[in-house]
C-alpha cells in the first residue's frame, strides 16, 4: 500500500519524503514533469482523472497528502488560471480518482490566510481563497464517500535547505552583504515552526487516517510562542552573531496583513513543538 505524494520537491515534501521513507513507507510521487535522478515512482499529472484512477490502482494507493499549491501574495490577471488549476483542480481531480481507486484517506494542507483577523473565513488573497474553496469541494467528498478527508492548517514554517524567498533567507543575504533591508513597521506578530515539527504532524496524521479513530475535519500545528517581526530579527542577529542593518517602516505593511495569527483549529492530537526558535535557527545558520 503506498502514499501518494504532490509537492513532494518542494520544501515540506521534501522533508516529509524522507522521512517516510525513513520509517519504510512506500511513495510514490505527482509530478507535473519528470525529474533528474528521482528515484522514487512517479505519476506524470495530466489533468486527465481517468488516468489518475489507473495509475492509483496500479501503485495502490492508499492514501493521498496533498502539499502541492500554487502561492503568490498579490494575483495578476496571468495568476488567475494557474491559481485555480493548481489549488482547485488538481485537489479535486486528486479526490474524484480516490473513490474509483480504493484510495482510503486524503491530507490536504491549509493555511491560516484565510481566517484574516482570525475570522471564521476571510481570504486574505485569491490564493488563500482558492484553498478554501478546496476545502469546500472536499468537504463534499468526506460526506457522501468513504473518504477520510482532513485539512492541516499551517503557519510560517522554516528549516534547512530552504530555497524559499522568505524571512532567514532574506536576513542572510542582508548580513552578509551588509546593505539595508527594508521592512514593515515590524509590529506583526509571526508564528514559526520548524519542519521537523510539521513533519512530525504529518506523521501523526496518516497513523490516525490508517487507524479506526475518527478524524475531525481541520487540524492545526503551529508554534507555542508568536513574536513580532522585529523580536525575530533581534532573536536571529543575537544568534547569528551578524548584524543585520533594517529599515523598519521602509516598506508599508501587506494589504490585508495579519498582525496576530491564531490557529482557528485544535491542534493534532498528541502533537507537541520539539524544536524551539532559538534552537532551529542554530539549523540553518
């Protein structure tokens, strides 16, 4: 019985990969093309559903995690079909095939920008409304098919071997070179978790879906402890040792920003944080 993984180059899948392969789970990845030395199989995603359903029977795929999303701040008119096809469709597709095919769960991975101000459902972009609406259409799926379906609600996750544009790249860059980086105010308040403790909920996840317990809808992990933007640059300089020269209110803050992230959902049952801020920057610095 295997895994079907989607997103599994990027920077959770990854990890969570080998992991699982770590603790001989069989995976098999969805690709939209192949890739140089992947030694793992691999399904060549088409957009054809009918495919799909061949391909999950002839792997036996038992349970799907679905990571792989199209992400992008602020949308142009050219974001608007890649939005939909990657964030809609292809989640959608991925569920139609599970109930042709035996398939017996599905993860699919959230995010706390839909809940803007911490409200029940407020997209702060179309491409946190896009995953909402992937939500929805799965919702219909766990009601009217033997599909165990839940949603992980994630927060800003880090760690080595981050090739994302995001806040510790950024703050390396500037240190090194020693120009100034222009910043928000800095008052927003951040909510970090190292992908080791992402992984660790996934991990937790499959066990419940391959086990008989019943599984609540949405689940959240997030860290214990959210600072603002200018603690954090404080807390990486201090254990860096580099001096990082910001420009605080350089930049306005985000249309929309989220100034205090809350998990909207309980966390994953028996899920703890084992990593520390202070103890996964000393992972990538």
């Amino acid at each position: 019985m295997a895994i079907l993984i989607t997103g599994g180059h990027g920077f959770i899948g990854t990890n969570l990969v080998q992991k699982l392969i770590n603790d001989n789970h069989e995976i098999v990845l969805l690709l939209r093309e192949p890739y140089q030395n992947c030694n793992l199989p691999y399904i060549l995603y088409n957009g054809d559903i009918d495919f799909l359903i061949k391909s999950f029977l002839k792997y036996n795929i038992n349970g799907i995690i679905h990571l792989a999303s199209y992400f992008v701040v602020n949308h142009s008119i050219a974001d608007i079909d890649k939005i939909i096809n990657a964030n809609i469709m292809l989640g959608t597709r991925l569920a139609e095939a599970a109930i042709h095919s035996n398939c017996k769960w599905f993860i699919n991975t959230s995010t706390f920008w839909q809940y803007f101000n911490n409200n029940s459902y407020s997209p702060v972009s179309l491409y946190a409304a896009s995953k909402q609406a992937l939500e929805d259409i799965l919702k219909f799926y766990r009601d009217c098919y033997a599909l165990k379906i839940t949603s992980l609600e994630l927060f800003d996750t880090y760690g080595p071997g981050d090739k994302r544009i995001k806040l510790f790249a950024l703050l390396k860059k500037h240190s090194e070179n020693r120009e100034t980086l222009q910043m928000s105010p800095g008052e927003q308040k951040i909510n970090l978790l190292h992908v080791n403790d992402v992984v660790n909920a996934y991990q937790i996840l499959i066990n419940m879906m391959e086990s008989p317990c019943k599984i609540s809808s949405n689940y959240s992990v997030f860290s214990n402890q959210s600072l603002s933007l200018k603690d954090i640059v404080t807390i990486y300089s201090m254990i860096s040792g580099k001096i990082i020269n910001v420009e605080w209110g350089g930049k306005s803050y985000r249309p929309r920003e989220i100034m205090d992230p809350r998990p909207l959902h309980g966390l994953v049952p028996s899920w703890v944080q084992e990593v520390s801020l202070e103890q996964g920057i000393q992972t990538i610095i």
